[in-house]
C-alpha cells in the first residue's frame, strides 16, 4: 500500500490529525493505521460513555509535561465547541466548565468524526499493529506485525501512551521510538487512584464523602484538590485524587495524601462542632458521636481510629481535650502512598517523548517526516476534559504542519 501519510493510532488526536490534514490539502491521500478492529473505541469510553470533550477553562495550570508550547497549541487552533459544530455536534456545559455533546453519548461524537472521515475519503486499516518504522527512498516503510507494509512520505504518530490498554494503547509505540533512539520522560500512570496500605483504609471500602486532599512531600505540601473522594480496600479515588495522580512519578518514595474531611470549617470550628454534638448526645454510645456529619461507615471509621473509648461508652465520657485532638485529626487524616493504580484503572499517561524531540510544529527533531500528536508525548492533563482537548488540539497542530511540509 502507497499513500502521502500514515497516522499511525485511529483515536481522538489521530482522528483530528487526518482531518486537519484534508482540511489543509484536500487531494492528500491519507491512511489511518489502527491496531484495533475499529478506530476511536478509546473515544466511547471517555467521560464514562458521555465523552467530556473539552472545557471551558484551559488554563495553562490544568496541565504538566515537556511540550515547551503546548498551552499555544491548545490555544491557538480551532475551538473544539465550533470543531464539533461544524461537524453537526451541539455541545453543552455544566456547571464546573466541562463540555459535553448535547446527547450526552460519546457514540453520537465518534459516528460525526467517522462521518467527515468518510466524506474526505480518509482509509481506515484496522488490525494494524505496528511494531516497525523504516527510512525509505522518498519517506517511510510502516511495518504492521502480520507483516504488512504502507510506503508513506510523512507519518503522524498518535498511538497514545499506556493508559487504558483495552483500548488499544498498550505503550509498543513508545517502547518502538525508544528504541529508535527517542528520549522519554518518565512514565507512570496519570489520572488514576493512588495506592496505599489495606489496613490503613481498613472499614472505607466503598466510601464516597467530600474533602480536601493535599500531596505532601517530606511533609511540605505540593498541590491541593477539593471534591469527591472514593475509598477502595487498598487506594484512593475520585476525580480531586486523579488529578494528584501525575505527581507520582516526581516524588515516588517520598509522598504522602493528607485527608481534610471538613474542608469548610476551621479546626475551632469543628472543635466546637464535636462539642455541641457531646452535649447534645451526651447519653448515647459512642458509636453515635459523629453519625450526624460522616455517612455510617466514615464515621465509625474516624471513631474508632481517634477516639480513645470503647464504642460502648457514652458520649459523655469523651474529655474536652479528647475532642480537641479529634478535631484537629479530622483536618489531617495522612496516608502514605505506596504506589499509583495499573494501567488499567489510569485515564492518561504521564510522560512519554519527551518535548525536548520535537520542534514546535511537533515535528521529529530526528526525522523530520515524522509527527507527533496526543498523549504519546510528554504532556498531561487534569480530569475535566483536558486530555482530549489536548488529543484534539495537538492532532490538529501536526496535521497542520504535516500536510503543509508536502
């Protein structure tokens, strides 16, 4: 098979990259090389199956890599609202920025893509995984594992990282240009539960409540979130730890999750809370001490871990200085992490090719018919539709610049 270029990976920045590339020079013959039986499976599994596109506010602080202009990428191409318009998607926000299709169903984004896909003539070649990249007379050889071969000018590499590997992103691609001497940052998983001892969560398996969540390091803290926390019998979850999640890879070894389970009041606040509750239910079990702010199994939980007292005894007997200490525990329950979730349960990688082998067309320093889009390079982003607002932005970005280099 011949053709102009290859854009190896049929997600999200891939996607945006064949159509920018069409956009650009409409007679450009291009060909997406897609591991999997079908592109964009990844995009359905996006926004748990509603697809949160983008989001309103793209401040540079949302995201973390190596990429010197990202934050000019993202904001110097097409805005994904009026992309997706002109593709026939109406799009809808909440109330915290995050942008949705009006139909709330990822399928209804993917079928648009496929359609302006179809309507371009742009080729799909499912079941190509590739597993070799040769320099060829005039371009390049794409080498699938059942040995197929695509002769191509240029080539798009948007394959992901290793986030998610049902999908398709396994992270062969990052180990191919490693080897082809590329330099990476360090991977781990970004957007993702952080791991933590069992018996340290012992009784919160299942527990969803509000908080504040601090990373500390050497017991400086490094980054806050406020939100949802969820509990599992060995991590912590929920979108404020997901977006803690990439500050692993800095500080493996030396990081600690600090809990503030009531964030709103000041510890005199909750100080005088405990103690309006004591007198208040002074003649009940312990048991019932905090029932009325935690849900069941959070307040037994806190309980048990900081309150000196058989469940048994009364409320009574907790000393002023006992609820002192109390309260000034709930503000600073620590939990040290002992490692980040498996690809599997990640969203996103963090780390891949570093920003330092490409230009700032996302150009290959090395090989200057080769770019680069989406998260195989080093660049991540918080929950709330960053990551695929980088898909979008950078697959547009090299596809740009890949069919105007011709």
């Amino acid at each position: 098979m011949k053709t102009d270029i290859v854009v190896i990976g049929g997600g999200a920045s891939g996607i945006a990259a064949a159509l920018e590339i069409k956009k650009q020079r409409p007679d450009t013959d291009v060909v997406i090389a897609e591991r999997l039986d079908r592109i964009g499976k990844k995009i359905l599994a996006t926004g748990n199956g509603r697809c949160n596109l983008t989001n309103r506010d793209l401040s540079a602080g949302f995201y973390h890599g190596s990429v010197k202009n990202m934050n000019e990428i993202i904001h110097n191409t097409e805005d994904s609202v009026d992309f997706f318009r002109s593709l026939g998607v109406l799009c809808t926000a909440d109330e915290e920025g995050r942008v949705y299709p009006y139909s709330k169903s990822a399928a209804s984004v993917l079928n648009a893509l496929r359609l302006k896909l179809a309507s371009y003539g742009v080729r799909e070649e499912c079941g190509f995984y590739v597993t070799g990249i040769e320099k060829n007379k005039g371009g390049y050889i794409v080498i699938s594992e059942d040995g197929r071969r695509i002769f191509t000018k240029k080539i798009i590499v948007s394959c992901g990282g290793y986030a998610s590997p049902v999908n398709g992103t396994d992270g062969n691609a990052i180990k191919l240009f490693r080897q082809m001497g590329y330099r990476t940052e360090k991977i781990c998983p970004a957007v993702a539960p952080l791991r933590t001892s069992p018996e340290a969560l012992k009784g919160l398996k299942g527990v969803r409540t509000h908080g504040k969540v601090s990373a500390l390091s050497s017991g400086k803290v490094i980054s806050c979130q406020t939100g949802e926390i969820q509990f599992t019998e060995n991590s912590l979850s929920g979108i404020c730890v997901f977006n803690l999640a990439y500050l692993f890879s800095v500080y493996e070894g030396n990081m600690e999750l600090e809990i503030d389970f009531l964030p709103e009041l000041a510890e005199d606040e909750v100080r005088k809370l405990f103690m309006q509750i004591k007198n208040a239910r002074a003649e009940h079990t312990i048991e019932d001490f905090l029932s009325g702010v935690f849900v069941k199994n959070l307040s037994l939980y806190i309980t048990k871990r900081f309150v000196p007292h058989p469940f048994t005894d009364k409320i009574s007997s907790i000393t002023e200085k006992e609820i002192s200490k109390l309260a000034q525990a709930v503000k600073s329950v620590r939990y040290t992490v002992t490692g980040c979730s498996s690809w599997q349960n990640a969203q996103a990688t963090a780390g891949g090719i570093s920003g330092s082998c490409v230009d700032e067309q996302l150009c290959s320093k090395k090989d200057s018919g080769i770019y680069f889009a989406g998260e195989i390079l080093d660049v991540d982003g918080e929950c709330g539709g960053y990551n695929l607002e980088w898909a979008w932005s950078s697959g547009k970005w090299a596809g740009k610049y890949c069919a105007l280099s011709l």
